[in-house]
C-alpha cells in the first residue's frame, strides 16, 4: 500500500528542487502533459466511457460500504460470505492478522477520507458523528502497532484533514471543533509505551488499555519486529505533532528510522527483513521490496515530500541505488542476502511488491516501473488477481489474495505520468474482474485460491479506504473530485495528509545522521526532479516500447536465464556452475564438483550457496508436485449464479476434475445422511449431487453408496461443527486401501461452515444447483441479466441464508505460532480438528488452502509415496490429529558444514507473508 504525491512548499533547501505536488510526484514531478500524444493501439478513452467506468466504481463503493454498514458495524470488518461482522475472541483466530482488529470500528474510521474522495460528503458526516459517538479506544486488546498507526491514526487524521477543508468551504462539517484530531491524539498516546526499548524501536505489538504491562497487557515480551513495522510511523506521527504541536510523537519516529539506518548493512546498503528490537542485530538477512521491507522506502521518500527534511531524501536514493543494483532484475524483483548481494534468497515474489512501481514514479525512474507493472498485469491475466506469491516462472507459490490495492495504486500513478489511456484499460479489467469474481451478495470476498476461485469470508478494511480510492482516481477529472488532489500526499494506507503541514510546528531537531555513515554519489539525485523530456524522449511510444517486449513474458514461462546470470558472465570460457535440476549422486564429477564447493574461491563459494537453495526448493517442489490441489464448488442458481464459491478438498479416487469435465448438477441429502449403508431415498438423489455427513465409514464407501443410488457426485460435510477453511487446512479425502476404479462420480469435502452455505440455501429455496469444478467458472451473463430487475430481493434472500449462518457455534482457536512480520501479513494459522492427520509441506503455516488433510486410521503420518500401501491396513475418515514430518534432505550427508546456511534458506522457505 503506498504512493502518493509530493507537497507544495515543503520547505526544502535543496537547491534547484523543483516544487512537489501530490500526485505529481507523478504529476509535476514525472508527469507527461495532459496534451501528450496517445501511443498507436491505445485510443483516448471518451469522456464518456471514463465517467461509465467512475460511476461503476462508485456502485461497488456503495455495495461494500453499505453492507458492512447494514451487517457488519460496530465491528472492525465485514465477513460477506456469512454477512456478519467480524469480532476479535468471536470468531476462530487467524493468528497476526487479527492484530489489526481492535474493537474500535477498524472498516469505518479506514474509509473516512474515501467517501470525501468518492464525494460523498453527506455520508463523511454522518459517519464522522458515529466514529465520535461509538469508537472506543480503550479497550483490552493487543493489536499490531503498525497495523493500527497506518489504518486507525491514518484514517482518523485523513478524516480531520478533510473535515477542516469542507469546513473551510462553508457547506459541510460546521460543527466540527477537531474532534477526529483529539481521538488521533488519544490514540497516539496509547501508542508511546511501544517505544520504550533501548534502540527506540517500536515492540510490534501493544494493548490498548494496558500498553506494554505485565501480567495485563499480555505483550511487550516480543524481540523482533520487521523493518516495515518499525519504519512505516513517520507520516502519521510527524503529522498528528505538527497538527497538535506536541513534538514528541513525530521524535519518537525519527528516531526509529534513525536506528533502522544506522542498521543498514554497510556494504550493499540493504536492510533485512526482521531485526531485533534490542540489539538491533539482524533476524532475517534477506532483502527485497515486498512484505516486511516495502513501506520503510516508501516512507523515507514521502517523508522528505512532507516534512522537507533533506536527510530521508539522501536516505532514500542511498538505498534505491542498491535495490536497483542487486533486487531489480527487470521486469522481476528478487530479494538477496543483505550480505552477499549478488546471490537471490528466494525465486519468488509476494503481492506487497506490486506497489513499487508506483514509489518508482514517485522517485521519477518511469522505465522500470512500467516493466515491473506489465510483468504483474501479465500475472493478473492468467490468474484474474494477483496471487500472494508467485515464481519466477510465474507458478502460484501462495493462492490467496486478500483483494489488494497495490497493483491499481501503481496503475494510478503510472497513469498520472505517462497519460497513456493502456492503464485505464488496465483500471476496466480490475473493475471487471472484481465483480465478476470476488462479488458476493454482502459485499466483496477475499480469493481463498486464485486458481479454483474459492472466496475467503473476509473484506480487509484496506480493500475500502485504498481500492475504490485509487480506481476513482483513475478515471476521474479533476472537476469530479470536489478538492484539490494535489495538495495532499498519500500514506501507505492511501490517507490524506494536507502538504501544508511541511511549514507548521516545526520544532523538532533535526540532526542529519546520513553524511556520517555514506558517501553519496551525486549520480544518485539526478532523478530527483526529472525533465519529461529525458523520461519521455519526443517518442509517443515510450511507454508502449518498453511494455511490449513483456506481453508474453508469462505465457513464456520465464526463461531460467532471466534470474540472474551476472556472477556466470565473469567465467568466460568456463563450465557453467552445477544446477540442482542436473546433479546425480551417483556421478562422480558431480560429487567432486560438489566438495570443492565453498572451498576454492568466492565465486564456487556463492555457487555453493545457490546449489543448496536450488536442492531444497526442488525436494520443497517435489513434495508440493504430490499432492492434489483444492477443487471449488460453486452454487450457480437463483439468487447466487456462481457468485458464491467454496473451497473444497478433493479426493483421492473417482475421476480428476482437472482432467475431466465439470459436474454440474442440484444437490439433495441422503438418507442415512452419513451414506454408510444403501440409501433408503433413491429417487431423492438419482440424477443429483449427494450431500453426505462426514463419520462411521470410509469415504470411499459412501462414494459407493450414492454412486449405486444413481447419484451424479458428491459432497462430504464435515460433521465437527465449526471447522472452517479458513483456519483449518484443506484435506483430501483417501481411498480404503482397495481398488477405487469402479467409482466413477466425483467427491469433494466441505468443512462445516462452508457446508452450512448450502444446507442454509437448501432451507432457503429448495432446489438449489451446484458446480463441482477444479475452479470456479465464469458465471452465465444471460442468468446474470435474469437477475437484474430483481436484485434487491435476491440480494435480501440470500442475505437471510447468511444470517442463518451465524448461529454456527465457532470456537476461538489459540495461534500455536505467530509471525513478527506485520507489513500486511497473511499469518493464516492452522487449526487442527479431530477429523484428520496433516499431510504439511514447508509452507502449511503461510498457505493452507495448498495443504492438503489425509486420513488414515491408525493416526500415523505416511508419505504420500507410501499412502496407499499403508491405507491397505486400517483406515478410517476420522482421526486424531498428526502433523506430517517433513523428509530429511537426502543431500545433508554430502553437505554437512553447510548446516547452518541450509538452516537459515529453509526458514526462508517456511517463511509467512
């Protein structure tokens, strides 16, 4: 979440700076002139067709906001597939990211300054009012410290900042007297206790009503947190003193960012990931521009904008020259070793990244950006979203996402700087694909799985105070937007802060710690205010030139070659370095190559360190490449046509939804509801899709049973009230040990909550008609366009099934492990039932929608290798729970002084967003 503007009189000394203005950091700062001319193939969009698209932004606004008003508020965010609010101790936790949920209204003081942007000034007020009327802040929870400065502090001094400006006009907020700003205060107050750590570094967490006490507060225990976390206060602090004039917020943020600069590893001026909050000795020594990095850059630079203080200028350039020297690897993003620069830590990338192209504009370097940005819209194409990571050859790494901003915030600025009508193409496909697939009748659900396009019961208060904001923004002209944009720069959450307050209560010292520790090159300030005419050549087709070599980037798979070859180019006439892909243990040439490894010189060192990366993500790759995704069942009848989709375990039998067509079909229950024997209601399911309760016998039985009934599929419900995709990892379902070729229907498993979707439908509207599928289909328009004239009615109907929904009895889970790195983290801890044993890869933690359950009924993990073997022995569908111990690497032997780098590249592997 990130970029903005600049700020007109920042107050800067920098001599020959040009003066900075909102969204021109983009605008004035890189932007073409509104009269550029259009690259060939990419038409102005009318006038028309721009104010279509604005108006639909502004319909999806209203959709969100609405039912998380009518459904949702007091509390922190919407669930839209249950069309209830989500509250902290109510529901299952989902360990880290939960902490950004307070009890304090979290949805509606994010999307404040949003309804001013979407100009709805009525509803800004009458919202303001209820925030001063019903948010409290002192309440006993532990929530992220970062999390709830960018969304709570953010959102409540965007809020002040734009009721003072409607003010000032005369016709709105009359009555305002600072109310916003005072809660800001309190807040930042309740803050202040995190800081008290002898490097200055914030404790990631902290309570609002007990701050950092014991035994109350239940934290102030932690020794790590993330750069982000630490780095991302600047704006809000130093705004909430210059508004208040209490100084000491805004040194309390400075002094942070000085720490975290001292820190920087000397030689590649990189930082890592995680360091400790006392010590300050680096956790996680890996480096890139994505999650737990991403807004400390983005900060340093607006920092400068806002408060015209040169150092986090200097700062700032100092370290895009290293990110552009080691991590940028056009058009991919690859984080390294902050001490060995030139060697990858990884061979994927997370989401968060997707904002850098926008900081790029910000920052004036247009050319990588619209690199970056193509490589992430070609990713978006094949997948309809961004997933949370992905490789570089552009394979799903982790599924979810969380319905993120970040893409469309970069699409934003570039089309600030460039003009070119591409990127409002680009805007009309996240429109399209937004409604067509995360839509749900309460609101907008979160992708649980790209690839099946299974929703998640979530809507991050992030998807309402940055997405509809910057979508708006794109297709708006400046007389749609009832202020000037400019004049404010956007925080990380996409708050506003007036640019104005570079000149106020500027009372702090201001000591300039950054010439101490580097010597700049002047070189690295020559885009600090960058002539369009250098960006954008006299050449109409820049933009298009640069994006065009990159359109089949992904559907070419990524050539291996793209990663990094540097290091290779320096042996010249020399065999290139052993890869994993090709060793053989029974060859000698490769065993010797391998002991000389780390032992002759730097460069057989480094190559060393990559051959063990490489083995471990193959045997991690390998072990993934075993197991069988999740399936999606999706209701496509009245009132839902496939807006609702479910996630869904497959089986280990019957035929392969990948492979064969869809099923198509309605549902029915049978009887016995546990289909353990030969149904008694035949007639009840000939034709249809069997819905069967989960216990008493194999899975492969009851596939059976319904089977002979003349059933067309099945779907097995979990029979522990309560479990739920969400938290529980998927499982598939085993066969009994004997042949299973004679069923030849399709079976899927739904977790309680998921199957309580449909058997509420069923009592709702009786016949109801579901799509078993390897991922959700596109929905039928002419079934969509049957809906229209009664929407409003259908939308209530399947609202009613919701309701129904929340009498499911969810039992608070304790996280048994949470990660420290908060930068927008998806920390989706599993929560075992009683129901099967975990069949885990390295990433069950960070990713359980690619997890995937197995039972077998003497409650011993098997290797997939070996499942069935073991199956033939006693098995049953229900077993207690077991975790799956990972292989030892077969290498180890051969590599055993290497332990403690193998160590530190798999934590990186295991590690969560």
């Amino acid at each position: 979440m990130s970029e903005a503007g600049g700020g007109r009189g920042s107050g800067s000394s920098v001599p020959q700076r040009a003066p900075w203005s909102l969204v021109a950091a983009t605008a004035a700062l890189c932007l073409v002139s509104a009269t550029s001319v259009w690259p060939v193939g990419a038409a102005p969009m009318s006038r028309e067709e721009k104010q279509k698209l604005g108006n639909q932004v502004l319909e999806m606004f209203d959709h969100a906001y609405g039912n998380y008003m009518e459904h949702a508020y007091p509390a922190d965010e919407l669930m839209p597939l249950t069309c209830r609010g989500r509250v902290r101790g109510q529901e299952p936790s989902r360990g880290d990211v939960d902490d950004a949920l307070g009890k304090f209204s979290l949805t509606l003081i994010d999307s404040l300054d949003t309804l001013v942007v979407l100009n709805k000034t009525k509803e800004f007020e009458d919202a303001v009012r209820k925030v001063l009327r019903d948010v409290n802040l002192d309440n006993d929870v532990v929530v992220s410290v970062f999390e709830t400065n960018i969304r709570v502090l953010g959102g409540l001094l965007g809020g002040h900042s734009l009721a003072i400006m409607l003010k000032e006009k005369g016709e709105y907020m009359q009555w305002y007297n600072d109310e916003l700003l005072q809660m800001a205060k309190q807040l930042g107050y309740k803050l202040l206790p995190a800081f008290n750590t002898t490097s200055g570094l914030p404790y990631p967490r902290i309570n609002l009503k007990f701050g950092i006490r014991k035994p109350e507060a239940r934290t102030g225990t932690e020794t790590d947190t993330c750069t982000a976390c630490a780095g991302t206060l600047i704006l809000e602090f130093a705004a909430l003193s210059r508004f208040t004039g209490a100084t000491i917020f805004e040194e309390y943020a400075r002094k942070a960012l000085d720490f975290l600069w001292e820190k920087r590893q000397r030689s590649s001026n990189l930082v890592g990931v995680t360091i400790n909050i006392h010590t300050g000795d680096w956790v996680r020594k890996d480096s890139g521009v994505g999650a737990g990095i991403d807004s400390y850059y983005e900060y340093l630079l607006k920092a400068y904008v806002l408060l015209g203080d040169d150092s986090f200028l200097e700062r700032f350039n100092t370290h895009y020259d290293a990110i552009m020297r080691y991590i940028s690897q056009p058009p991919l993003l690859l984080d390294v070793h902050i001490h060995k620069p030139m060697l990858n830590a990884r061979t994927w990338m997370d989401a968060l990244l997707a904002f850098f192209p926008g900081l790029q504009v910000l920052k004036g370097d247009i050319r990588p950006a619209i690199e970056t940005h193509e490589m992430l819209y070609q990713v978006i194409k094949k997948h309809n979203f961004l997933p949370e990571a992905f490789t570089t050859d552009f394979r799903v790494h982790w599924a979810q996402h969380p319905l993120r901003p970040e893409f469309a915030e970069s699409t934003y600025f570039l089309y600030k700087a460039t003009g070119d009508p591409y990127y409002l193409e680009v805007g009309k496909t996240l429109i399209e694909n937004l409604n067509k697939y995360a839509r749900v009748p309460c609101g907008f659900a979160a992708m649980k799985d790209v690839r099946t396009g299974s929703h998640e019961d979530r809507m991050d208060s992030f998807f309402l105070a940055e997405m509809f904001k910057y979508l708006y923004l794109l297709f708006a002209d400046k007389e749609d937007i009832i202020f000037d944009i400019e004049d404010y720069i956007f925080t990380t959450e996409a708050h506003l802060l007036p640019l104005w307050l570079s000149t106020t209560n500027q009372r702090v010292s201001k000591k300039n710690t950054t010439s101490e520790y580097t010597e700049l090159d002047d070189s690295n300030f020559d885009w600090t205010c960058p002539n369009t005419q250098i960006l954008f050549p006299n050449d109409p087709l820049y933009a298009q030139s640069i994006r065009e070599p990159l359109k089949n980037v992904v559907d070419k798979s990524c050539p291996r070659g793209i990663i990094r070859v540097r290091e290779e180019s320096l042996r010249s006439g020399a065999k290139p370095p052993l890869r994993a892909r090709d060793f053989m243990a029974t060859n000698p040439e490769h065993l010797e190559i391998l002991k000389k490894m780390g032992a002759a010189s730097s460069i057989d060192a480094e190559d060393g360190l990559r051959f063990m990366q490489e083995m471990i993500e193959l045997s991690s790759q390998q072990q993934k490449e075993q197991q069988l995704p999740p399936r999606a069942v999706q209701i496509v009848s009245h009132p839902f046509f496939g807006r609702v989709v479910l996630t869904a375990g497959p089986a280990q039998f019957g035929p392969d939804l990948s492979k064969h067509k869809e099923t198509r079909g309605f549902v029915a229950s049978s009887k016995p509801y546990n289909g353990c024997s030969e149904l008694t209601n035949p007639e009840a399911v000939m034709g249809k899709i069997a819905l069967i309760q989960r216990g008493q016998c194999m899975f492969a039985e009851k596939a059976r049973n319904i089977q002979n009934a003349g059933a067309i599929g099945g779907i097995v419900i979990d029979d522990n009230e309560g479990s739920s995709s969400d938290t529980a990892p998927l499982f598939q379902m085993a066969g009994d040990g004997k042949d299973t070729d004679d069923i030849k229907i399709p079976m899927l498993f739904l977790f309680s909550k998921e199957g309580s979707i449909i058997l509420d439908a069923i009592r709702e509207y009786e016949e109801v008609e579901v799509l078993l599928s390897d991922k959700a289909k596109d929905r039928d328009p002419e079934m969509e366009n049957e809906e229209q004239p009664s929407s409003e009615n259908d939308s209530q109907s399947a609202e009613q099934i919701a309701s129904r929904s929340q009498e499911i009895d969810l039992v608070d889970q304790e996280s048994p492990e949470e990660s420290s790195v908060n930068s927008h983290p998806e920390s989706l801890s599993p929560v075992d039932t009683d129901s099967a044993a975990s069949v885990s890869s390295s990433e069950q933690d960070s990713n359980p929608v690619e997890n995937l359950e197995t039972t077998s009924l003497d409650g011993e993990c098997t290797d997939l290798d070996n499942q069935l073997q073991e199956q033939s022995e006693t098995e049953e569908d229900s077993n207690p729970n077991v975790s799956w111990g990972q292989k030892a690497q077969p290498i180890d032997s051969i590599l055993a002084d290497w332990n403690e780098d193998i160590e530190a590249f798999e934590m990186m592997d295991k590690d969560e967003l």
